[in-house]
C-alpha cells in the first residue's frame, strides 16, 4: 500500500504555480504548454483542467501567487527595518533574494508584459508593478520627512531608478546565464543607487 495521499485542490493549483515557475528557470515561459506543466507534474491534461478551465486561467493563477508571495515578503522585510532608507535597503535585498530563490520569475513577468493581448496574467503584473511601485515611492517621501533624503529628491524618478536597478541586475544575471552574479552585485548596486539619491538635486537660496 502507498504512503501517499491524495493532493487537496488547493494544493495541486499551488503544485501548478511551482512546477510553471520551475519550468520558466529552465526554458523561455512562452515554449510553457499545458502538456509540458502535467508532463512535469506526472498528470495528465484533463487532470490539470479540473483545476483550470484554460492556460489563461493557469498563467493567472501563477502570476496572481508569484504577487502574493512577493507583496508579503517585501512587507516583512520593510517592517524589521529602523529607518525609510533601511526599509528600502531590506526591500531591495529581499526582492533580489525571491528572484534568486525563483530565477524563473522575471522571465514569467517579462513574458507577460511582452504579451501581445490584454490577458488578466498581464494585467495582474501591471497591478503588482503598481503596487511595488507605490510602496517605494511611500518610502521614499518617508525618508525624505525623516531627514535621509533631500526634499529635491524627484520621488517618481527615484522609484523608477529603484526598480531599475534590480531590472538591470537580472538583465545581466540573464546574460551571464547565473543568477549568483546578481547575489554578487546587489549589494554594490544598492549603494550606487542610494549614493545618487542621496545628492541635493539642487540648493535654493
């Protein structure tokens, strides 16, 4: 008799998202088929769409876990730090440590960025760059209240470069086909960054 038991539906929809994140670190997300996920998970396809009517429905549920796992940790992280500009420093550590624990998410989010149609999975990685995108620029207006950045500081672009940053990290993490380089630099690149936003944009009289 078998030790094992039967996966919940819950827990198979949260096996669907891993298996699609696992399979993205190893190929291009948009070879992903349906037939490639059950294969990996040893399913079949009709088993996989019990739990999804379609692959739409499994990107969404990907992309959906992917927001949810990283909004959380990135709070977490935000909320052991003393400081706006430390919160920033442990968000930033926190979102390079995700992506090297899940190197196949920034190819699943480019992927659907890059999608030609409005799919919910798209629109659900524009609302997560949003969502991110608001929690930096709060800190930074925080950092700047508290006296750690200059009031010339342009908050928009200083978010931006944020988000720029690690984007660029991965880009050429991606290149050199390892995500250690990216563990490597994060640290340096933080400190270029903060050292940048840290300069008077401009000093009135």
């Amino acid at each position: 008799m078998s030790g094992k038991r039967n996966l919940t539906a819950e827990e198979r929809r949260e096996r669907t998202v891993d298996t699609v994140i696992e399979l993205s670190a190893q190929d291009d997300p948009a070879n992903i088929t349906t037939g490639s996920i059950a294969k990996h998970m040893q399913v079949t396809q009709g088993a996989l769409f019990r739990h999804f009517p379609s692959k739409d429905a499994v990107w969404e549920a990907v992309i959906g876990r992917i927001a949810e796992r990283i909004i959380k940790r990135l709070d977490r992280a935000a909320a052991s730090a003393d400081s706006p500009l430390a919160a920033l420093e442990a968000m930033f550590h926190a979102h390079i440590a995700f992506i090297v624990e899940h190197p196949g998410v920034p190819r699943l989010m480019m992927g659907q960025l890059q999608h030609a149609r409005p799919t919910p999975a798209r629109r659900m990685v524009r609302s997560l760059l949003f969502l991110y995108r608001e929690r930096i620029e709060k800190l930074l207006i925080k950092a700047q209240e508290a006296g750690e950045l200059p009031r010339e500081l342009e908050v928009e672009a200083a978010a931006t470069q944020f988000i720029g940053t690690i984007q660029g990290l991965v880009v050429q993490s991606l290149m050199i086909g390892t995500m250690n380089h990216i563990t490597e630099q994060a640290q340096g690149a933080f400190d270029l960054y903060c050292n940048g936003i840290q300069q008077e944009r401009g000093t009135h009289p």
